[in-house]
C-alpha cells in the first residue's frame, strides 16, 4: 500500500501486517494528533520510504519514537525502537496511506481516555488504559506510549 504526507515530500511503500487499523485515545496520542492516532502496523522490513532524509523524529517514550515530514509537518508514524516483541513494529498514521478504505477497524485502545466527543464506531475490540498496560506488562505508574 503506498502513501504520503500532506507536502509528498515522504512517500512509502507499506505491507501492513494485518488489513486492519487501530485507534489510540492515549494522552500522548490526543496531544500529538489533536484527537486521537489511527495507525497501521507494519514491521520495518515490510516499509521502504522514499524522501526519508525529510523525515524528523523525536523520541517520545524509552521505547518508541514518533516521526513527522520536515517540510508539512504531517504526522507519519509511532515507531518501537526498544528490544522486544514489538521492536522494530511501526504504527504508520492511517490519513497518509492513498486508500486506507479496505481495512478494517479491529481494535481501540485507552478509550477511558477519548477526547470529549471523540466517537469511533465498529472496533471489534476495546481496551481502557489500565487493560493496555496489563497486556504490556507495563506498571501502572509507568509512561505512556
Ligand atoms: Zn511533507
Ligand atoms: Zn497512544
């Protein structure tokens, strides 16, 4: 699947690893999109970018980092860098693929923590924070992602 961000100084090349999307209402999340990440996972080995010299990064977490393009700003990724499981696991921003219409919607995450009047319909699975950090094994007073 092929996308890009807002200016197409970055594109990609993306085989999501699942024809699926999710939704995170986390607090990092709603600040970094203004309401909520809706993401596609692909592994690294599955991506290839092109314009990659545009692409800024921060890293937002001990475990992730967060990616932006340099010229339009467009949100392009949530990315794990830590070791583990999920490393290398990218969660790329649904709004930059071209036709992201034939995924379906399987899961939303930290929804005790959705904006005011931010509703999504039809995940199959919803998780509240405190869920998510189980599953992680994450403690409770740890960060979020
Ligand atoms: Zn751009
Ligand atoms: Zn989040």
């Amino acid at each position: 699947m092929k996308g890009r961000c807002m200016c197409g100084a970055v594109s990609f090349d993306a085989t999501p690893a699942e024809a699926a999307y999710h939704a995170c209402h986390c607090e990092m999340c709603r600040r970094w999109t203004g309401s909520a990440f809706l993401g596609i996972t692909v592994k690294g080995d599955r991506l290839k970018f092109e314009g990659a010299e545009h692409i800024r990064t921060i890293q937002s977490s001990e475990w992730a980092e967060r990616a932006w393009c340099g010229k339009c700003g467009t949100g392009l990724y949530y990315h794990v860098t830590a070791e583990g499981p999920y490393s290398d696991s990218y969660e790329m921003s649904l709004g930059t693929f071209d036709d992201p219409g034939k995924l379906k919607f399987d899961r939303e995450i930290y929804v005790d923590h959705k904006s005011p009047n931010v509703a999504l319909q039809g995940a199959e699975t919803s998780l509240t924070r405190a869920e998510v950090l189980a599953m992680f094994s994450i403690p409770e007073e740890g960060q979020d992602q």
